[in-house]
C-alpha cells in the first residue's frame, strides 16, 4: 500500500511537469524570445503574468515551461544513451563473467567513474562548445557505468539458477540466454534504475547549465534561470525560488515514483508483505 501511494504521488508531482513539458510544444502563454523590459521584475499574480516576469520582462511561466522540455528531453536522452550501452555492456561481463572481457567492461566502468559527469562535460565542451547535445552526451557516458553494474549485478545472481542451467544443457548460446531469460528477469531492476537515473539527469543538466555548460540562449533552462537569478534574489525572489521549486519537486516525484516502483516490482519486498 505504501508503495502504491509513494508510486501515485511521485506520478502526480513528475506528470505535472511532464505534461507542462508536451504543451510547450505546441502552446506557452507568451514566446519565451519576447522580450519586454518595461514589464520586467513582475511579480507572481501579476495580470498578463500569472508568474511575474524576469530581468529582461520574459514571462516566468512560459520559461517554466519550456525549461521543464528541455531538461526533461535532456533527462531523457541522457538515460538511453546508459541504457542502450549499459545494459549490453553488463549482459556481456555477466554472460563471460570471470574473463577477460568481464574485467575490462569493469575496469572500464570504474575509469569512467573516476571522473564526475561535471568534468566529463568540461572535457566535452573544451573540445565541441557548450551545447545541450554535449550536455546529454556527457550526463550519458556517466550512465553507461551505472547500468552495466546494475545489469551485470542481476545477471549473475540469475546465472546460477537452474533454468538457466537448463536452457544451457538444451543447446541455448549465452547471447540467447542472456536475451530470452536474462534481460526479461532483471528489467524490473533496469526500471527502477532509469527512474532514479532519470531524476539525476534532471538535476546534473541543471547543474550544468547553472554554470553554462547546458542548453545555450536562447533556449531556457532552469539551471540558467537559477544562475541569471542570483543578482536579482533581493529584487525578483520568485525568480530563483520558482525554477528552484521545479526542479526539487520533479526531482522529488521521480524519486518517490523509483521508490514506489521498487516496493512494487521487487519480489523480496512483496514476499515480506
């Protein structure tokens, strides 16, 4: 019961956003490219300006908006970059676990791990420019580790069990295993994981763009929406405390939603209830 609920209210908190996400692309109460300075530091409740307005009169709600688009699409491309590499990755090590191959996927990950996903965007951005594509592309590479341990964790547990014995002893290759019985056994884990994964990549966009590395103007972000905040905090605090709010609250539903998820789908955790 406590899972389901945990699971719903993550949902509402994470949906609201989400579904503020899809009607930006069709729909926002005033272009986030119109700018207005005579109607600049509005506050919230402000007629026209339900939010207030910015430094430069661009209307608060519209930038929400459109910020929640792009670090949800970044969030979102960021986790399949891990997927589709991770899991593969871990099916392999798992699959040829003891080998050579097992170790250098391994070894690999903890190289990867050695270095945060903020100094593998900078190596990035050196070489390409900041962008919200390097963005994804560096929150990504840090994902690939995280699930190719996952995987590869779930995977052994499962490879020592007897159906998979038997599948062996009926002819089956370890690719085929590892597709058929393996990935559809451990997917419970892998949903949990991309739901957690998915709320970091939230906050690892924000944090990149807070210090320019993410999305570039013209296109909002909440990151920068916080940055561009700071010398107007006294003046304008919704400025900083909305974007603020989004991201703790998106944040926070996508845990409780990975939370609630975990509860639901794990065997063990159903067992005890």
């Amino acid at each position: 019961m406590k899972g389901r609920l945990m699971l719903i209210l993550g949902a509402v908190l994470a949906g609201v956003f989400a579904l503020a996400a899809l009607v930006s692309l069709v729909w926002v109460p005033v272009p986030v490219e119109q700018l207005a300075v005579a109607s600049k530091l509005k506050p919230i409740g402000t007629p026209g300006f339900a939010l207030g307005t910015d430094h430069f009169g661009r209307d608060m709600l519209s930038m929400l908006m459109v910020g929640a688009r792009t670090s949800i699409a970044v969030a979102i491309l960021a986790v399949g970059i891990g997927m589709g590499f991770g899991v593969p990755l871990g099916l392999l090590a798992a699959a040829r676990r003891g080998s050579l191959v097992d170790e250098v996927v391994m070894r690999g990950n903890d190289l990867v791990f050695a270095f945060p996903s903020l100094v593998i965007a900078i190596l990035i951005t050196a070489v390409f420019g900041p962008s919200a594509t390097n963005a994804i592309i560096a929150i990504g590479i840090f994902n690939i580790p995280v699930f190719a341990r996952v995987t590869r964790g779930g995977a052994l547990s499962l490879w020592t069990l007897d159906y998979i014995r038997a599948a062996e002893v009926a002819g089956k290759g370890r690719a085929r295993i590892s597709l058929e019985h393996i990935l559809p056994n451990i997917a419970n884990l892998l949903i949990v994981q991309g739901t957690i994964q998915f709320s970091l990549g939230i906050l690892a966009e924000a944090g990149l763009s807070y210090v320019g590395l993410g999305a570039q103007p013209p296109i909002p972000s909440w990151g920068r929406m916080l940055a561009e905040a700071q010398t107007m905090i006294t003046m304008a605090p919704h400025m900083a405390i909305l974007p603020g709010l989004a991201i703790v609250l998106t944040v926070l539903g996508l845990n409780l939603m990975g939370d609630g998820l975990r509860d639901l789908l794990d065997p063990r955790l159903r067992r005890a209830r």
